[in-house]
C-alpha cells in the first residue's frame, strides 16, 4: 500500500508558513507527511510529498493541473504544492465553485475522507513524535461536519472548505476571504 511507503525529508526543501517542523534525514511514511499537510497545513509535508509523488515541485504541479482539469476546476491554475504565493506575490488561483468541486472529488476517496475529519493524531517518525490537532474548529463543535480545510495566503486572507453530512444530505461550503468563515459555514 502506498501509504507504507517511507521517505526522507531533506532540510534543502524550503518551506516557509505553517511547518510540521520535520528535520534533516527524518525518516516519514506518506501517512504521516498527510494528516501533517491536513491537520496542520504543513508546507513542509506538500514539499515532501510534492517531491516524491511528482519527482520535483514541477512535476508535481503538472500532475495537479491535470488533475484539476480533469474534474471540471475550469477557473484554476496550481504553481506550488503549499498554496502560498512567492516571493513575486504569485500563487495558485482559484474559485470557490472550483474548490467546491475539488472537495466534493476528495471526499470520494476513503483515505482522504478519514484524515480530513481527524480531530487529533499522534505521529511518531525516526526522530520524534508529533502531536497534531486539526485546525478545523468545526470538526470539535458542529456534530455534522465530515472533514474540511482551513488555508491563508496573503491574497486570499482566511480560506475554509468545508463538507457536512445531515439527512442524508451532503454540502460543501467555501469561504474566501472571510474572517468569520467557522461561523459562517456552521450556519450553512
């Protein structure tokens, strides 16, 4: 399973944002490099995955494109694994019908549908244990909630996806630019 699969981080990947704080040589499955991106939005984690799954951030990017593509995102462009802008101030473009898109697609797949609603993880690598809380507040207050993403960039300001179950009705909401985007999406 690919999930097993162990590799290296090397402390050459520059990540900058919100980290998992993974060091040099740390030996990390892909699982855990997961609920790091998910649970804490660890750039450092879609840097190391970025480099494995694609061979390179290019690589990798290509492979979102197309992905993207493939699902319907007609209105959005991927540069970087980590969302965040560089140092020219580009960054990946979206909208929040795309996003909406993306999760509804995400949500089919079983590995992603349980990290995304794990409220708390315990991760032990080569080097150290991590202790992980999902930043997604909605997860621990609206009984509903079946998993979601919080980001932040300097354009976009807070982001949030979210996917709820009731009634046997499902609902993804997005929220760009939103200060009060747990509110908000727990009103929807």
């Amino acid at each position: 399973m690919l999930l097993s699969f162990t590799i290296f981080f090397y402390s050459s990947t520059i990540a900058y944002g919100s980290s998992v704080y993974l060091k040099e040589n740390e030996e990390v499955t892909i699982e855990k490099l997961l609920y790091g991106l998910m649970l804490r939005s660890g750039n450092d984690a879609a840097i190391a995955l970025a480099n494995y799954v694609g061979g390179s951030m290019e690589g990798f990017v290509t492979l979102m494109n197309e992905t993207a593509a493939s699902i319907g995102m007609t209105n959005t462009k991927f540069i970087n694994s980590t969302g965040l802008e560089d140092n020219l101030g580009n960054g990946n473009t979206s909208t929040s019908y795309d996003l909406a898109l993306l999760m509804s697609h995400a949500m089919q797949n079983k590995i992603f549908r349980t990290i995304t609603q794990t409220k708390t993880k315990v991760a032990k690598t080569s080097l150290k244990t991590y202790h992980w809380t999902n930043k997604n507040k909605l997860l621990f207050n609206y009984e509903h909630t079946t998993g979601g993403k919080t980001g932040y960039t300097k354009k976009a300001y807070r982001t949030l996806v979210t996917s709820a179950s009731k009634d046997n009705k499902n609902l993804t909401i997005v929220t760009l630019n939103q200060a009060n985007d747990f509110e908000i999406h727990k009103n929807l």
